[in-house]
C-alpha cells in the first residue's frame, strides 16, 4: 500500500471524518471548502483526488459533470494494512510484533487480546465490535510497559 503525502492524508481525512460508508460521497468542491484553511486551488484538489482515485485509496462516481468522491477503505483498514506492509519491510515478523507489544498501553494490550481470542474461537468480531472499547491511552509513552510479557498480561 502506498503511503500517503501531507496533502493526499490531508483530503483522506476530508473523506473519512465526513463522508458515511452509506454515502454517495462529496465532490472536489466540497473537498477544496473542507480544506480552506490550507488556501488549495481547486485543481488542485481535483488533481489529488484524481491520483487517490488511480492509486484505488478512493472510489468516485460521475454524477452529472461532477464526480463524488468517497474513501475505498475505513481508516481502520488503511491504518491496518501500513502495519502489515511495515511488517513486511524484512527482517524478523516475530521480532517486530514483541517489539510493538511491548510499546502498547495496557488498554491497548486488551483490545489487541479479545480480538485475537475472538479470531481464535472463530466469531470474528466485526469492525466495530472492539474499537468501542477502545479508550484514550492512561499512560504516557515512559510509563508503558518495558517486557512483552507486561504488554500482553498488563
């Protein structure tokens, strides 16, 4: 999966934060008014959403001369599949996955083990069912656990 520039996350963030998965989508227009306080020429907006489109990080629609412009996939999704290709990059998988539980807040260590116990016993949960747990991290960054066994039983 590509990695997105500043601008291509900036218009992302457009469509993800306000356009439902139930939704028809927005136009360049409605991007661009989004984006004002960055001062983008309409073109330019249209430039980038047609790029997002070719890369298939968006879907469009053509809607009279307009297109509408909604997100391929959840930022849930996007966010996920960086994390697989970063695992990707070489070297130890294993290593790279003890590294980051070891990074994680102990909320963050209990959402990642009832999805893994949920995928296990093979019910699945859906998208939403764990991301309401979900809760602001409690901890700063130097007060997170320093082992992977406190990560995955704090």
């Amino acid at each position: 999966m590509t990695r997105l520039g500043d601008l291509e996350r900036a218009v992302m963030d457009v469509l993800w934060d306000s356009v439902p998965s139930t939704s028809d989508g927005v136009t360049v227009r409605e991007v661009a008014d989004a984006l004002a306080g960055r001062e983008l020429a309409y073109t330019t907006v249209m430039t980038v959403l047609d790029r997002l489109a070719g890369k298939g990080m968006v879907q469009r629609q053509r809607e009279g001369r307009a297109w509408r412009y909604r997100a391929a996939a959840s930022r849930e999704a996007h966010i996920a599949q960086l994390m697989l290709d970063a695992l990707d990059l070489g070297g130890s998988r294993d290593a790279a996955l003890v590294r980051f539980a070891r990074s994680v807040t102990g909320t963050e260590a209990e959402v990642l083990r009832a999805a893994l116990a949920a995928e296990a016993s093979g019910g699945g949960a859906g998208p939403g069912a764990l991301t309401g747990r979900i809760e602001a991290p409690t901890s700063t960054r130097a007060e997170r656990p320093t082992s992977a066994d406190e990560a995955v039983d704090g």
